[in-house]
C-alpha cells in the first residue's frame, strides 16, 4: 500500500517554507503574504478517494434535485387541477343557489296567485 502514496501528492507544497522551519505568529504574516494562494491549496486539497466520495455526493444531490424538482411540478399540477375542481364547484353551487331562489320566486308568485284566485 505504500506504492500508493498518502494522496496528496498533487497538492501544491509551501515552496518558500524550508522542512525545518515552522509558521509562528511573529513570521505568519510574511508567509501569509507570500504563500496565500499555495497555503490555501493545500490546506482545502483532498484525496483521491475523497474527491471521488464528494463527486458522487454531488452527482446524488443532482440526482435527487431532478426527483425533487419532478414531483413538485406534479404536486403543483394536482393543485392546480384541484383549484380548478373547486371552482367548478363553486360554480355549480352558484348556479345552484339561483336556481334555488328562482324556484322561491316562482312558489311566491304561485301562492299570491293562488290566494288571489281562491274561489272557495
């Protein structure tokens, strides 16, 4: 297993940082200068084994936000199919209710007809 490295063989390395000297807080700031981009580098680069568990966790969360995205386009036709249903209903309860009162009228009409004709 040592042929295969510890995987970070291509992180870029701190080139102005001999081997044995260390970043204290009095020199930090020198080699912060010097050395951002290559400290940063280094600092977030991952294995091998690592990049290739972060790109399939990426590639299920696409995955999973194409499911996601689907049903929610589904559930937003269901609504929008009931929204449709209620108002047809509620068109039918308005006609309904005209109806309903059309026939009140008519009984009223018919009761003053039929007290004014009563020959009894």
């Amino acid at each position: 297993m040592s042929h295969l490295g510890d995987g970070f063989e291509a992180c870029p390395k701190i080139p102005n940082l001999s081997p044995t000297e260390q970043i204290t807080p009095e020199n930090a700031k020198k080699h912060k200068d010097e050395n951002q981009d290559e400290t940063t580098a280094h600092i977030y680069c991952v294995a091998p084994m690592e990049e290739a568990r972060y790109a399939e966790t990426i590639r299920q969360f696409e995955h999973d936000m194409v499911f996601y995205q689907s049903r929610i386009e589904e559930l937003e036709k269901k609504v929008t199919e009931a929204d449709e249903q209620i108002l047809s209903q509620e068109t039918q309860i308005f006609q309904f209710d005209l109806m309903v009162g059309r026939m009140g009228q008519i009984l009223q009409e018919y009761q003053q007809n039929n007290q004014t004709n009563n020959f009894v």
